[in-house]
C-alpha cells in the first residue's frame, strides 16, 4: 500500500514541471521580435532579407534574448507586407529563398535559441491559389464545406477591423467574400475541413523544418458564425459600432486552438503564441480553462497603451497575475509592428525607457521586445498620402484626430530600417534609396553609439538579461508584489522567488529622487538603471525615474 502510495505521488509531483525548475521552455524565454524587411539588408537591395537577420543573430544572442520571433517572409504580393500569405511553404524573393529559411532556423539553434514565425491562419492573399479557384467555381460546386473562403448573396452588417464594410463584391464569382482585414486579403473558410487540414499541414512542414513555435496573426477571428447572423450594435467607435459577437472568439475558434496544440504538441514543446483581439478574460481562454492546453501564451494589448506611473503598473501587474496563475503565464509586450513604439508614448526619454524595460525583464512572465527598442528607436513622422502600408488608403482620418488618440495609422512610421550605426542608412543597407527612409535621428540613436557607451539603455538590457538567465528567481520564480502603502509615492516594487533564491525590484516612476528602507534583508545591488541610485545599509536612494534589483 506504501509502496503504491508512493509510485503514484511521484508520478504526480513528476507530472507538475514547475516543483522540479522542468517547467516549459517558452513559459520563461524571452522574445526578441524582428520585421524582417527592416532589420539587414545583406544584398544592397535596399530590403532586409533572411540572410541579413543570420548575420546579426550573434547581436541578438548578445543581448541575451533566447527566442526570436519573425514577422512573414512568405510568398506574398507584399500588398501588406507578408501578411497577405499566396503560399505558406515557399519564401518572397526579396527575402531569400526556402533554403534561406531553413538555413535561419539551424544558425538560430547553433546558438542554443529558439525561432518562432509568423503564421497568418484567419485570412491568405487575395492571389491564392485556392481564391482562383473559388472565384471559378460552378454555383453547383458551391457551399460551406466545399469553398475555401467564406461567401454569400446576400451580405450581413459584418465590418472590417480596419476598412468598414467586411464583404467584398466578386465581379467574377457574382458573390460577396468576407475580409475581416484588408479586401485583399479574404478569409479562410475553416468549416472545410479541406482548408483546416491543409493549414495544419502547413504548421507541420515547417516543425519539421525545426521551428520552435508560431505566433498567431488575429488566431480569435479564424471562426465566423455560420448562419451569418448580423452583429448587435454597441456604442465602441473601435469596433464601429458593433459588438463581434458573430465575427470573433466563437467557440469553434477555441476547439481549434486545442486541435493546433496538439499538433504542435506532437513535435515536443512548441510555442504558440496568439494575438487575441479583446479583454483579459478572452485572451485567458485561448489559453485554456484551468490547465494551458491550448494556445502557450496570448498577447495582452491592453499595455501597448500604457500609463508611466507606479499604479497604473501596479493594477496592470496585480490583473495579470490574478488571470494568468500558474501554470499559465503572462506576456508583457510594449511595441509591435502594428502600433507606436513604447519611446514614442515615452516622449523619447531615455531614462524613462530604462525604468520600463527593467520592469519588463525582471517581471513574471515572458517579455517581447519590437526590433530597435534595445537602443530607444522612436517613431518616424511620414505621410499618409503616401504611405506604403495599406491602412492609411483605406482608413481616411486627419492626422491630428489620430494624434489626439496618440495613435498613428501609418504604421511606416514605426517599421523603419534598424539603427546599427551613424554611417550611411544607418548601416542597415547599401542601396541608395532604402524601401522606407531611415529615421532622421539615426546619427545618434544606434547600436553602435549605444555599444560604446557605459550608461546606455542597451547596456542595462545586456545587464538585466544576463541577471534574468542566470537567476531562477528571475526566469522562473513567482512574484509578490510590496503593498503602496508600504512605499513612498511613485515607487513600485516587487520580489521574485525561486525556493531559497530572492530578489526585489524597485522602482521609481517619479521624476524626484525618494529615499526609502530597503524592502527586506536585501543588500546587494544586481542592476541600476542610473548613477543616482544608492543602497547604503538599509537605506536606498532612487534617481527620478531610477530602478534597482537587489539581492541578499
């Protein structure tokens, strides 16, 4: 009876990963996120390629980031830049070739890391194979388990997330297709049970190939409903007036999600990691109820609009680790290439960025960084007229109503070449022209000035990842967040713990400099983001805008 006992209370504590420090790889990592196009153009083409993202790994592996994570570089007509996918097994020309990719993935795990892409499932390119064939089927071939995209006579009151009416007029086929995106890129029709099986496939081919994960382009509009039912109204100018019930997070969209996991499941531990339009509570769900068998991990948008103050990341921190417990965890993610950099909404201060990017990485859960952050890339100012980005000829909205929301619909601005020196293009390309210009303030903001100095945001990175990597509190501890009411005003702090191994982080969201007592028998400083701060016995001083993690 004992010894029964005991088999079976091993075979339990066996199959809880976090008692034995075995819990997942992409439960801890950290992604560095690359936009291909921009990154290195290794041919002088005036376009970042995939053999110019495998001459900077060795950057990348510098920095400490374990996971890189690139947008498309799938065949496409390049109408939104990748995500408008006319074949997921072959890459654009502009970017290499299929041995290209294959190449990246072994030169990424040469290096001991992990490489995630990008994989657009909810919609293809309007160039597709499978849309031709559609467009010419016989109306007697016609109907919901037979075409590939989503159809009808009759349209319903559907909207496009960026470009107001969803259904699109087909002057061949005679009918309307829906595009919960752009026109061009019309939705694929999962009820076919041909076109879920050959998206699996595709996922297939490329774990094959070695890939490590998948991040999941707008995974909760991949079911529609399929009566076609007309969305109830509601008073979000966002969602134009609409609530998507019908459009958006249907429960087929969460069976597929377990469906998804399991293929990848069957190649090991696998990353997929999901953009979920919606609350907390959604995203949650996409990663399972009460055990993560779903989606590994889901983007929290809600913080691509943050707040620089002490309590607004107070509430944020709290929320997140109220929804998002063990075994789940959280992704903290402050740029993207679809939105503004975190320097721009920080007014591109420099010590503002150091303050956020330390919490970011000493946080729990699994930080993302956008390409150029590392060296405090802000935003370019470029026109709408003639932008380069679809949104802008399809959203007609003056720039100062955008600005008035700190948004921009150019999203140009924000995908500019990669700062790596002062030299011409900043050093990202030779070409005379580069395919969008590179940010006027490359002579100051690049990897190579930054590299050179001893108080850079991109030191205290290299500093707090490298802390992060080798300090289980850090990568795989829990976290107890220290009540306001014990610290002065503006300050937030938290600590990380890892059975005997602690640490606390503080953090001064003021501009002031504030003393205050140690949190703790804490009596070494790890990481500073400034000259400012101080620990002299059980008293710490903090720079404005200055953070520390302490050890014992």
């Amino acid at each position: 009876m004992i010894k029964n006992f005991t088999i079976c209370l091993l075979l339990v504590l066996s199959s809880c990963p976090v008692i034995f420090g075995q819990s997942p790889w992409y439960h801890h990592t950290t992604i560095y996120q690359i936009y291909p196009r921009s990154f290195y153009d290794s041919n002088g083409d005036g376009i970042g390629d995939i053999p110019g993202i495998i001459q900077k790994l060795d950057y990348i592996k510098s920095l400490g980031y374990e996971t890189i994570w690139c947008s498309p570089f799938f065949a496409s007509p390049q109408k939104d830049f990748g995500y408008d996918v006319s074949d997921y097994r072959q890459i654009a020309p502009e970017y290499g070739t299929l041995a290209d990719a294959e190449r990246l993935i072994a030169e990424v795990h040469q290096r001991d890391m992990k490489i995630l892409f990008d994989m657009v499932m909810n919609h293809t390119s309007d160039e597709h194979p499978w849309f031709a064939e559609d467009r010419h089927r016989k109306p007697e071939e016609r109907g919901a388990r037979r075409d590939y995209y989503v159809w009808t006579d009759q349209p319903n009151n559907w909207k496009s997330m960026v470009s107001g009416n969803a259904w699109r007029y087909d002057t061949i086929r005679q009918q309307y297709y829906y595009a919960a995106f752009l026109p061009f890129q019309p939705d694929l029709n999962y009820r076919n049970a041909k076109v879920k099986e050959a998206m699996l496939d595709h996922v297939r081919f490329w774990l094959r190939k070695g890939v490590d994960g998948f991040r999941l382009d707008i995974f909760n509009s991949i079911y529609e409903d399929d009566s076609l039912r007309n969305n109830p109204t509601s008073g979000n100018i966002e969602s134009h007036m609409q609530r998507p019930v019908y459009t958006a997070n249907r429960p087929e969209s969460l069976q597929f999600a377990e469906e998804l996991r399991a293929v990848c499941d069957s190649f090991g531990e696998r990353m997929l990691l999901g953009e979920i339009i919606g609350d907390r509570s959604v995203s949650r769900k996409y990663c399972g109820d009460k055990i993560n068998n779903r989606l590994t991990l889901a983007f929290d948008f809600e913080m691509l609009r943050f707040q620089f103050s002490a309590k607004y990341f107070a509430k944020l921190v709290s929320n997140l680790e109220n929804d998002f417990p063990e075994p789940f965890m959280p992704a903290y993610v402050f740029s993207n290439h679809d939105r503004r950099r975190s320097m721009k909404r920080l007014n591109n201060d420099e010590s503002k960025a150091k303050l956020l990017h330390l919490m970011q990485l000493t946080l729990r859960g699994v930080p993302c960084m956008y390409y150029g952050e590392d060296v405090g890339m802000t935003d370019a100012k470029l026109p709408y007229k003639t932008a380069l980005d679809p949104i802008p000829h399809y959203v007609k909205l003056p720039r100062g109503i955008v600005n008035m929301v700190d948004e921009t619909l150019n999203r140009d601005e924000l995908r500019t070449p990669m700062q790596w020196s002062a030299d011409k293009n900043a050093g990202f390309s030779t070409a005379e022209k580069t395919w969008l210009p590179v940010n006027s303030d490359y002579k100051n903001v690049n990897v190579a000035n930054a590299s050179a100095s001893d108080s850079s945001l991109l030191l205290l990175i290299k500093q707090t990842l490298a802390l992060r990597n080798k300090t289980k509190a850090l990568s795989h501890g829990a976290l107890k967040l220290i009540s306001a009411e014990q610290l002065p005003a503006h300050v937030l702090a938290y600590k990380r713990t890892w059975g005997n191994e602690k640490v606390v982080v503080v953090l001064n969201f003021g501009k002031r400099e504030v003393e205050m007592s140690v949190p703790g028998t804490f009596s070494k400083v790890e990481v500073s983001n400034s000259k400012g701060n101080k620990l002299s016995g059980e008293k710490l001083t903090l720079a404005g805008w200055g953070g520390v993690v302490l050890a014992r």
